[in-house]
C-alpha cells in the first residue's frame, strides 16, 4: 500500500511541475516518462529482458531470500508507476 502511495505522490508531483513549470499539455508526457520509469526497473529487477540460458542462470544460483527480494522490487516498481500511467491516460482524454 505504500507503494502505491508513493507511487501517487509521484504522479501529483508530476502534474502539479507539468503545470507550474511547463504547461498543462505537458502533464501526459511527465507522468508519462515517470510511469516509464519505474516499468523499466520493474522489468530490469525482475530478468524479463535478459536470454533463457542468462534466466537459468540467475535462477540456479540466487537463494530464495535474493529471489524474494528480486521479486519484491519488481512488484513494488510496478505498483509505483500504476498511477503515474492512470494520470497519463486521464490527462490524455481530457486535453484532446
């Protein structure tokens, strides 16, 4: 749950210096990079971008305790960039 609270801070950040600083036109691509972001670690902790032999091999020789808290950034990541994405997509059918 705090996850996803940090996760909507970082949004409302984002649309609240998308506005003072830029213009709203550029909240969608703000939270947009930030939602981007947090995928990229979410997929970069999690060893989807990496080949099957390099998968095996991570697998083989990380603990369980390594695994979980692979894992656990992974998720955490994704639940961050949840509502970064739902203010992308809002601002995007709001503004066009």
């Amino acid at each position: 749950m705090k996850y996803l609270l940090l996760g909507i801070l970082l949004a409302l950040v984002g649309v609240l210096a998308s506005i003072v600083i830029w213009d709203i036109e550029m909240v969608t691509t703000i939270t947009g990079v930030i939602g981007l972001l947090f995928i990229v670690i979410s997929l970069i902790s999690s060893g989807v971008l990496v080949s099957g032999d390099r998968m095996r091999a991570n697998l083989a020789t990380e603990s369980v305790k390594d695994r979980n808290q692979r894992n656990n950034v992974s998720f955490s990541s994704a639940l961050i960039a949840i509502p970064s994405f739902v203010a992308t997509i809002l601002f995007y059918f709001l503004l066009n």
